[in-house]
C-alpha cells in the first residue's frame, strides 16, 4: 500500500458531489467491469437513482483482442433498461490510455441510441492515447507509465488504492 | 502432441472433446454464457472477429449445424461464406487439402468442416498454417464437439451443475458422432452415473471403458435420470437388419409420456435434431413440458460463437 495515495470513500463522495446536480430522470449509471461497477454501485446508492444500476463488460470490444486474446473470465454486460434517449453516466476505476471508454462506448451504442453519455473515473492517471477525458473525476494522479494503479476491494466491501 | 491446444495449453483447433481438459470446457460454457444476450440486443452483433473470415466446408448435407455456425461468424462480424461441396466416396485426400489450400489462398483465417469420414477435420488441421484454427462440426462416427458443447450449457442452464446428476443417452450410439462427444464432456465435466441405452445391436462393444453403464430396457435406465438425450435413429440403418422396423424400435424404445415418467419429473429431454417423430420420440414428448430441443438450438449459437472467439483469440498469440 503506496502512503501517499488517498482513502477512496472520501473522493467516491466528492464524485457524487459533483454529479449530484447534473442529474435528470433519464440518467442511467453504467459501470464498467469489474473496478468500474464498484464504484458504480456506490454512486447508485449515494445518488438514489430510480433506475437499475447497468454493467458493462467490454471484453467483445477491446481492440487487442486479435493480439492478447478473450480474457478469461468475461462477464455478461447487463443494461436492465432501454438505452434509446437515457443520459448516460459511464463510470469507470481507472482512465488510462482511453481505450476502456471507447469500447465502452461502442458497445453501449449497440444497445440503443443515448442522449448522451458523461464519464466519470475514480482516478485519471493521465497517458491518454484518445481525445477521452472525463466529466467527473475523483483523483487526478501523474502515474508513470511502467507502474499501474488498482483498485481493489477488500472481503469486507472496502475499496482501495494500490500503485504496483 | 496434441493438435487441438497451444505449448501453453490454449485452443487451437476444437476436433474433439475427446482428451480435452475440464478448464478448457468450463472456459467454453462461460464464454458462451457471456454471448447469450448478444441475440437479444438491438444490434445482434460484437465486433470481436471483424475481419476474419471464416469458411463453412460442409462435404456432408446439413442445415441446422451450418445455420447456427453462420449466425454464430455473423454475430461475431466474421465474413462467412458457405460451401456444400458434393462428393463421391471415391474422393481423395489430396482433392480435400486442395480445396483448402484454396480457400487458405484466399486469406482464410479459420474452417468449419463436416464430413462423412472420421478423422477429416483433423487431417486439415494437421495440413493448414499455424494461423488457421479448425473447427469439427461432424466427421463420420467420430465427433461432433460443438453439438456435445451445446448438449452441455443446455444441461447446466437446466440443472446448474454436473456433479449430482443422473444422464442417459438413448438409441443409436454405435453410429452416432453426437453420442460420443457428449459422454467425453459429460464423463470430464464430472457427471456421476452416464448411461447408455438401446437394443444389443446399436451398442458399440467396449462402450463400458467410456465410463457408461449399458441398458437395454428404457424402465430400467430412465429410472431415476435427471436428464434424457434421444439420439437420432438413421433410417439406414434399418436397412441393414441391425433392427426389425421403426414401429417395433418405437415400441421399445421411443420416447413417450409414458416411458418418461420412469425418469424424475423434473427430468428435461433433449434431442440433437433433426427429430424423427414416432420413431425415437413421440411428438407429445417433443413439444411438451419436459422438452428443452429448441433452446439447445438457441444456446448452439451462443456455444459456436464462444468456440469461435477463443480459437481467433487463441491462434494469433
């Protein structure tokens, strides 16, 4: 455990701040497997959206699929509305090269056509390789490249941050 | 040296379940779990194997197989073309390995084969380059894998798990590809009791060193099974005495509402179609309750795309 590298449940709440007043009855919150649900289902609850909260998993849409494979334990995407006019709330643990949310989007656009979609990330740890940037983020942390940050939960529920 | 897996123990060809590991068959099943709502979503397609193309050689009449094997490329994104390719008896190995070097010629990136001889689709897999996976959808009386693979998410979908159950696969055993491929994967999946029952004649000797108990009396081997397999009866083979007629065969071992009350009620029946009604199965028995014959074709779609994904995933590493 990196000391310098914050409790997550403080900035998950500085997240839901800051969503809070953009919300509208359309708003579906999609997050993305598996870090990415995580922090879905707690802005779900701090939010007290009416509508389920939808998962993603973007495994049939990554583009190094020819190069690294499926991965092995890909879960069903589960969107338990009609996409067709929703504003989406993308979510997602860690914004890193951008090419999670593009497959994310991709996928998403093959259930339907939404009004919008906005990305919120946990921590953008910057090396973006595509013009993706968040709407809302909790941390914004310079990582370099040959290290990754991971988010993990604990037997107990708690989420936390680790740079390996 | 085993064709079908990478050094690193991926999937590079599926020919058969014979020998493959129980990983590997899990893998396939959740894989195929993950693909089953791409048929309900608006567009019924993910991009995974855009580009690739895949070619159907089917040297052997069928519709459904070659069906769902092109909806499964079509919802993958693969361009699939189709070749029912006739042929005599008197056609030659090399005229086959022609016919795929061909297709290879043409930028093939992986082949679905059917043929009438056992061992086809493993004598491509053995002749084509490393970047082209092979995928038996039947040869002779070997295997027919994919079927076997979607016999099994049709029977963990319906019962959960493999370990308490009690399976009996009926009817012609000795001439079925079907009947082989799935005792492989119901024996490797851990399936306590699997039984065979049919008449002496449609039993291949030494079934027993499968792991399978022999019946010949359907009172006695549907007792307690959770789940029933007809097999298919080939009208052919009543040509070659091996049985009286389809009038008697039915009386003894036809499907019926009654015979199928000596299995548990809950028990589901399955069959790899086509069907022949009122020979191995009564159509009250095919339509009814207990029946699950249409989802096995839908969850064949969703089990062909998974084999489909994992080889394409598999082969380039």
């Amino acid at each position: 455990m990196h000391a310098s590298l914050p409790d997550v449940d403080p900035l998950i709440a500085q997240l839901a701040a800051a969503i809070a007043p953009t919300l509208t009855p359309d708003t579906v919150i999609v997050g993305i497997h598996t870090g990415g649900v995580w922090v879905a289902e707690r802005l779900h609850a701090m939010l007290h959206c009416a509508l389920p909260l939808g998962t993603l998993d973007i495994s049939f849409y990554r583009d190094d699929f020819s190069r690294i494979g499926l991965h092995p334990q890909v879960k069903p995407s589960n969107l338990p509305f009609d996409l067709e006019g929703r504003d989406i709330l993308l979510v997602d643990d860690v914004l890193h090269s951008g090419r999670t949310v593009r497959a994310a989007m991709n996928e998403l656009f093959d259930y339907g056509r939404p009004a919008s979609i906005r990305l919120a990330v946990l921590v953008d740890r910057g090396g973006h390789e595509l013009p993706i940037r968040p709407d809302f983020t909790g941390l914004t942390l310079a990582v370099p490249a040959h290290q990754n940050i991971n988010l993990s939960r604990l037997d107990d529920g708690h989420l936390t941050l680790s740079l390996a | 040296m085993n064709l079908q897996l990478t050094s690193d123990g991926r999937l590079r060809h599926l020919l058969t379940l014979d020998g493959l590991p129980r990983a590997i068959l899990t893998q396939i099943l959740d894989t195929a779990e993950s693909f089953m709502d791409v048929g309900e979503r608006e567009v019924k397609k993910v991009p995974l194997l855009r580009g690739k193309s895949i070619f159907n050689l089917f040297f052997e009449p069928s519709t459904r197989t070659r069906t769902t094997f092109e909806i499964a490329a079509k919802r993958l994104s693969a361009d699939v073309v189709n070749l029912n390719i006739a042929t005599s008896s008197q056609t030659k190995g090399e005229a086959i390995l022609d016919t795929v070097d061909n297709l290879a010629a043409m930028h093939a990136d992986m082949f679905v084969v059917r043929h009438g001889q056992s061992g086809a689709a493993h004598f491509i897999a053995r002749h084509v380059a490393p970047h082209i996976s092979v995928i038996n959808a039947g040869d002779g009386r070997h295997a027919h894998p994919t079927q076997g693979l979607l016999d099994m998410f049709t029977i963990r979908r319906f019962k959960g798990e493999f370990h308490n159950l009690t399976v009996a696969i009926v009817g012609d055993v000795l001439h079925s590809r079907v009947a082989r491929s799935q005792i492989h994967a119901l024996t490797t999946l851990g399936v306590p009791e699997v039984r065979v029952i049919a008449p002496k004649t449609l039993i291949p000797t030494g079934v027993e060193q499968m792991g399978v108990k022999v019946y010949h009396d359907m009172e006695a081997g549907l007792a307690g099974c959770d789940v029933v397999i007809m097999l298919r009866l080939q009208s052919e083979r009543m040509k070659g005495a091996r049985l009286p007629s389809a009038q008697e065969y039915f009386k003894f071992f036809g499907l019926t509402k009654e015979k199928l009350a000596f299995a548990k009620p809950d028990a589901i029946v399955m069959h790899p179609g086509p069907m022949n009604r009122g020979v191995e199965i009564d159509s009250e028995v095919a339509d009814g309750p207990q029946s699950v014959i249409l989802p096995q074709v839908t969850y064949g779609i969703a089990v062909r795309m998974a084999v489909m994904a994992l080889l394409a995933g598999g082969a380039t590493a």
